[in-house]
C-alpha cells in the first residue's frame, strides 16, 4: 500500500493491516481503506487527494489548539497552552493552570484562550462487582397466559419472582422499533437505542386497561394473537397498536416539554407512520429533526408515541422494583449499532457514519465474516459534539437498569466498518478514543450504581481485557471459548476472577445443541460451512470429547457419562467452581433446548430470534432441571442470590 495513503489512514484511525483470528497479520485492500476514509468524509480517490487530505491531515496535527472534547480519568493531569477557566456541572467555576486529578467527577465546560470545549473527569475504576450468580434470559422466548406472541415486561416482572434466588437477570437488548410494518425480529437492529420496544409493554396491565369499561376490555382482549411455532412479530405489533388505539382515549393528557428528547422520538415515530419507516425517503422538509416543518410537529399522533413510552417506562419500574433486592439485578442488552433507516439514524444523523455497515471479520465459528448493517458513532464527531448522544443513551438505559452487558466490548476501541459491495470479509478497523468511550461508560455506570460487562469474545486485542480490568468492568468467559493454548478447555480454576462466566451466548449452540453437534448439521445445510462437512463433523466431534474430558478431570462426570442432562449438570457444576464474579445459567440450556437464538449470518433461512421456549413461565420456572441447576450457582455464593462481598 502506498506510504501516503498509509499514513492518511493512521492519521484518522483508520486499519491498513490487522491480525486475524488466527494471529496472523492481515493486510487490508486500498479500496477497503479508501472506501472507509470516504465514510469519514476524507477524500482519498486519487493520489493527489491523498496527498491533499493528508497535508490536511499533518497541519491539524501540528496546531497546539484543544481537542473539543478532554476525557480526563480521576487521579490524573493534564497541561494546558494557557491559563483556563473551569465551570463545573453544579456552575462554581474555577481558574487552572493545569487539569488535575483534584476535579469533580461529572460533565464541565473548559475555557482557554479563544477556545470553550467539553471537559469530561471520569472515574478511574468502578467499585467491585458482586459475587452473585444469575439468568441470561432472551425475554421474548417466554410465553404465559397474559403475554401476547412473546414475552413481555409482565413476564419479566414473573421471572424475576420465580427466579429461584438468582441475584441479576442477563436479557436481550429492549431497544425500540420503528412503530411500523413490517417490524424487524432481530433485537440487534434497533431504531433506537435510547428508548423501547413497544412490542414487550404488557397492555392488561396498564393503567388505562384497568379503568376501562368491560367492553373496551373485551375488545382489548379479542386482540391476542394466537400461539404460532414461531414468533410472528408482525402479529403482535398490529395487536399491540391496535389495542393501544382503544386505550388511547383514556390516557391521561401528555406533556411534550417534560422530556424534549422523548419528544424528537415521538415526532420520528408519527413521521414514520405519515412516510414510511425509511427517513431517508421522506419529504425534504421532514429529512432532519432540527427542521422547521418538525419542531412545528405537536399534535395527537406524538402525543400518543410519548404516551408509549410513559406506559414502557412504568412497566420497567415494576420490575425494578421486584429486582430491587438482588444484588445485581436487571442487566439491559446494549446492541452495538442501530439501523440507519430508523429513529436514531434520523435523530443523530450528524453523529453517525450512515455509509458504514458494521461487522466482524472472519474467526472460527462465522468462516466468512459478518456484516451486522447497522450504523454506529463517527469517532470524529463524538469529540466534534462532547458526546452528548453517548452520554444521554447511557443515562436513559441506566434509569432502570443496574448493569450494562456491552456487545462486543471492542466496539468501544474499534470497530469493523464494511464497505458498501465489498463483503464482510474486505471490510477495516476504524479507531475510537477507549479513555473516552470507556471513562464515560465508568462515569453513568457509576452514577447508576451498575455493573458493566463486556462481550470481549473472538478477535479482541489484549488491550480490550486490559481496560476493563483496569476499570473494574467484568469480560465474559463464555466455556466454548475459554481454553488453553494448546486448544484444550481450561481447568475451572484457570477462570479469569473479573469476568461473566457462561455456557454459551445467544449467538453460539446451546449446551444440548453442542452435545448433538446441531451447530454442523444447520450450518451445512444453509451453506455456512468454509470447509467439508466431513472435517467439521470430526472437528466437532474431537471438541465434544475434549469438553468431556475436562468435566471428567474434575471429578463430575462419570466415566463413559454423556446424557444431555447429566452433561448439563456438570457444566454448571464447573462453572460455579470457577473464581468469576458473575455465573449465569441460559434457559436455552437448563432446558435442553437444541437450536440456538440466532445463527450468525443467515436472514431468512434460519428462523433467528422467532423461535419460543417449547414450555410457558409456569413450567420454565418449576422444571426440575432449572431448580436443579439454580441449587447448584446458588451454592457457590450461599443463600439470597449470593454475597453482596467483594472478596
């Protein structure tokens, strides 16, 4: 690759070369680099644009101005050109010479010379979790006599109550959709990661539904969807809406200056219904939520879509309330982007990279890559704006929740940006600012008095682990992956102590699909596989027997004992020897269940995230297994969920 070109891309964060899941060095394809620089708005087409973009590039660089943002980690400094004026958050202001570790935690404007920027202190490290053990729940999944199609916050409030001592609950992202058809299935697609899907509200138990007339009830209650073999969201969505309808006359009167943000969503959402769903399409004068055709917006319509939201929210504190006694309690889902045709893309359309589609690159168990289509953060215009989106997405999720699972963690330090027409697999790395991402992370978390963990699975750099040790944030250790240099399963005391330990995740086979080789079977009939059958029956064949021998080593399994359930039992029975702070059980495995939640890299071929648990909340929560398994995590921590203790 030509050296100009290289040093273009250093100088925006841009990968030319990385080491792939196999630790080998990659280079990256200039027209993946080029395509990737004219996300950023860097022109790099030609040579002579490289090489004015980079002279560009170099002077900035050499100009001794202030970053428009300063993330400064408490306990450290920072010199400044000049004499500067702080104002904190509470508004006392104060003259520096330099930026100490002596300043406030919080969220300050900085002014030095002409120059006025954010200034941001964070914590330097969390305080430590708790040792407790818990459920990772695809909420959805459920089903009981009150919810509709899937599972709701009803349901969830239920498990909670029924959750055989556990001291938190892993769910999926709740992010919200746009209110039209058709709705997506996926929960990693969200139209907005900052408010919530109105398919989970549990309509019986509103307010409104419970002071209605019998007929306005009645008609309510003709609205539930059948049981289907596979979730039909679209069906639970026109119930919802229609029901919603019926309710609406009854709502109480909405303000719309109570929370101006809640607004500029139920502004998209009424837009969406007048438009379509793609804001991309609307009329120009409705293409930017800052336009005046927009702010003009005020009338039944957005007021229902806040009414929405107001009805969420109190479901969410029913249950936050319920959890209140775990020791963790609610972890919330934070899916990595958002769909760039939904809320969030319109609303922070100056923030994000609308041409880039995330993803992964090629590792073990997705051969060709992954391209996940959604959008995420410009890291330029984070600074450029003092990451205010981050902050305020942040803030809204941890108003009920008391821990954050990051997906993919290594987000927050890099992240694979595909070019349009390229494949997964010829996309880049583009580099954000970890103090940044991280410290702030560290500051709302703390605020909310909540755990944060992150999904460091697959090809993350050392440094990812590093930082959230650092900070007290836990990994995950997830046992298809926890293994040895030689390839073997590590020995249960060989678990990092700063992690969340599990079977499986939603994006891997369940412990009884694993055990049935059901991962080779599917992928080799949808043409997932990047290698004969044959050696991925023996590959997997081989790791079953590894995974085997190592709950033998450890004295639970017997000898020549390979039943699904038995093989289930010590599973957890290993997991809950290992030193990691948080252990948590799937009901996909407790239950046996052989498919696994989604298959990366399918769409339509594989039913992702539509399949339901085979049993309703009743006999989830009284199945022998999962009372079995509950008695075994239980016991690593004592009684009540587990110690509260830092030991």
């Amino acid at each position: 690759m030509n050296a100009d070109l290289v040093a273009l891309a250093e100088a925006h964060g841009v990968a030319t070369r990385y080491e792939n899941w196999q630790r080998q060095d990659t280079e990256v394809a200039d027209e993946s680099v080029i395509g990737v620089l004219g996300m950023l708005g860097v022109d790099a087409s030609t040579p002579a644009a490289v090489r004015l973009s980079l002279a560009a590039a170099r002077d900035r660089a050499d100009d001794d101005r202030l970053p428009a943002t300063i993330v400064l980690r408490a306990g450290t400094g920072r010199d400044l050109p000049a004499t500067a004026e702080v104002t904190l958050e509470d508004g006392v202001t104060r003259r520096v010479d330099r930026l100490t570790g002596d300043l406030p935690l919080g969220w300050h404007r900085l002014r030095c010379r002409d120059q006025e920027v954010t200034l941001v202190v964070v914590p330097a490290e969390l305080p430590e979790p708790p040792d407790t053990w818990g459920w990772m729940l695809q909420l959805y999944t459920l089903h009981s006599a009150g919810s509709w199609g899937l599972g709701d916050l009803g349901d969830l409030r239920d498990f909670v109550t029924g959750s055989a001592g556990a001291g938190l609950v892993v769910l999926n992202p709740l992010h919200a959709i746009t209110p039209v058809a058709p709705v997506p299935a996926s929960p990693y697609s969200p139209s907005s990661r900052r408010f919530a899907n109105l398919l989970y509200l549990r309509v019986t138990d509103t307010a409104e539904y419970q002071r209605a007339g019998a007929p306005v009830r009645d008609r309510v209650d003709a609205l539930r969807p059948p049981s289907t073999p596979k979730i039909d969201y679209n069906a639970v969505f026109a119930a919802k809406m229609a029901a919603l309808e019926l309710l609406w006359p009854l709502a109480e009167p909405v303000d719309l200056e109570r929370d101006p943000g809640l607004t500029d969503f139920a502004r998209f959402c009424a837009l969406a219904e007048e438009h379509g769903p793609d804001w991309r399409r609307w009329p120009d004068e409705v293409r930017r939520p800052d336009a005046p055709a927009v702010r003009e917006l005020r009338g039944d319509r957005v007021a229902f879509h806040v009414w929405v939201q107001d009805l969420l929210e109190a479901q969410f504190r029913g249950v936050f309330d319920e959890a209140r006694d775990m020791p963790v309690g609610i972890v919330y889902d934070l899916a990595v982007a958002v769909e760039p045709a939904g809320a969030d893309g319109w609303l922070l359309q100056d923030v994000l990279a609308m041409e880039a589609r995330v993803g992964a690159p090629p590792d073990a168990f997705n051969q060709l890559g992954q391209e996940w289509g959604g959008v995420a953060w410009r890291p330029d215009r984070l600074v450029e704006t003092g990451y205010a989106a981050y902050r305020d997405m942040l803030r809204r999720i941890f108003k009920y929740a008391r821990g954050l699972r990051v997906d993919h963690v290594a987000g927050l330090w890099r992240l694979w940006w595909v070019p349009a027409g390229l494949g997964p697999a010829n996309g880049t790395y583009v580099h954000y600012d970890p103090e940044a991402m991280l410290g702030i992370l560290a500051l709302e978390a703390s605020r909310a008095g909540a755990v944060v963990i992150g999904e460091d699975l697959g090809t993350v750099l050392p440094v990812v682990t590093e930082g959230l040790q650092r900070t007290n944030m836990l990994g995950s250790a997830v046992l298809w992956f926890t293994r040895d240099d030689d390839g073997g399963y590590r020995p249960s005391a060989g678990y990092p102590r700063n992690a969340l330990a599990s079977v499986s995740t939603h994006d891997l086979p369940t412990a009884a699909g694993f055990l049935a080789g059901e991962q080779v079977e599917v992928r080799a009939e949808l043409g997932q596989l990047a290698r004969p059958v044959e050696q991925e029956r023996a590959s997997w064949a081989l790791d079953r027997e590894l995974l085997l021998g190592r709950l033998r080593a450890e004295g639970l399994l017997a000898d020549g004992a390979d039943d699904p359930e038995d093989v289930v039992v010590a599973m957890h029975e290993f997991l809950a020897r290992t030193p990691c702070r948080l252990v948590t059980a799937s009901l996909h495995d407790v239950l046996l269940e052989l498919r696994q939640p989604n298959l990366p890299g399918t769409f339509e071929e594989y039913p992702n995230w539509r399949i339901p648990l085979d049993r309703d909340l009743t006999e989830v929560v009284s199945d022998p297994l999962f009372r079995k398994v509950a008695g075994i995590l239980q016991s690593r921590s004592g009684s009540g969920g587990g110690s509260s203790s830092s030991a």
